[in-house]
C-alpha cells in the first residue's frame, strides 16, 4: 500500500477514535461537582485514546485523545479552562501505550493471541497508570499558578481528581482489553489494521 494511501486511512482511523473519544467523555460521564464551581468526573473518553493507541501507534492516538477530549473540555463550562492540560495528558497517554505495544512488544508483529492479550493490558496499563499520577500533580500546579485557584482548594480538588482518575483508569483498562482484542482480529481481516513502522 502507498505511503500516501496509509496516512489518509490512519487520519481517518484517528479522527473516528477522537470523535469516540467526545462522545464517551460529554455523554457517558458521571460529573461530580466540586468546590469553586470545578468538577471531577467518571468517564470512559481515556479507554478510546487508549485504544487508538493500540491500533494505530502512539502518536496517531495521542492526537485522538488530544483533540477528542480537548474539545469536549473546551465545549463544556467547567472544563474549558482546562482544555491545554487536558491535550497535553491525553497526548502523553497515547505516546506512551504506544511505546509499550509497539515499540517495545512489538504486538502488531505478533498472531499470538495470549500475547497479544497480555501485552495490550501492559499497555494500557502503563498509559493509564501515567495518567493517574500525572492529572492530579499538573491539575494541582496547573490550578494553582496558571488559573489562580486558592492552595486549599487546589490540594482538595487533586485529592478528588486522584480518587476519580483511579477509577477511570480501572474502568478503561477493561474496557480496552475486551474492546481491542475483539476489534484487532476483524480489522486484521478486513486489511483495516494498516502495518507500517510505529513511530512512538
């Protein structure tokens, strides 16, 4: 297949992975409001980075989560202050499922299931787990020196975006796990999964 032809599948492969990556966060969310008009939530939008990570490479899904939630932070009141953090997270989240799938195991080399099964779950756990840690250290220098927010409520508001970003975590790596697997074979099959060298 031309160079061309895979990027143009691939662009249009990560344009419906942000898309999904929209809709899971605007209209599948659990908002939990918080001191100071602020919000934390239950979501499943990071599954769908996470995914297009697996099956695309990591910088093709950093871009989808980046955009996908960038612009539902940005088309939502209580997050749109938010907005770059969130596109640099769900970038980073991307890059790095995606250094550990293709990168480093190697998985679109692989026709071992078990492997193949094993190795997506390290993945989207290491991304995931990022971004665990990640969220609520930046959310807290991010609240405090860039939009001004009082210590305390930056710290309560860290401890909260800890608790639900755990959850999250937990809820899309199971979700990946049984999404990814399901789709990679129909995709190998339908000549969809495009191979090419993996830049993550």
């Amino acid at each position: 297949m031309k160079k061309s032809n895979v990027t143009i599948i691939k662009l249009a492969q990560t344009a419906i992975l942000a898309a999904l990556c929209y809709v899971a966060f605007t209209f599948l969310q659990i908002k939990i409001p918080m001191p100071g008009g602020d919000a934390t939530s239950i979501h499943i939008g990071n599954a769908f980075c996470v995914l297009a990570a697996l099956l695309l490479g990591g910088w093709y899904g950093g871009i989808a989560g980046a955009v996908g939630m960038g612009i539902a932070d940005i088309m939502d009141p209580i997050y749109i202050t938010g907005a770059p953090k969130t596109f640099v997270l769900k970038l980073c989240i991307g890059l790095i499922t995606g250094l550990v799938a293709h990168k480093i195991a190697r998985i679109n080399e692989s026709n071992n299931k078990k492997y193949v099964f094993k190795w997506s779950i390290i993945a989207s756990v290491a991304g995931l787990g990022f971004n665990v840690v990640a969220d609520p250290v930046a959310g807290y220098f991010y609240k405090m020196y860039i939009l001004g927010q009082p210590q305390k409520m930056a710290e309560v508001l860290a401890k909260w975006s800890t608790a639900t970003t755990f959850v999250n975590a937990v809820i899309s790596t199971i979700l990946v796990a049984g999404l990814y697997n399901a789709v990679r074979p129909i995709m190998l099959r339908s000549g969809m999964l495009v191979k090419e060298e993996e830049r993550s």
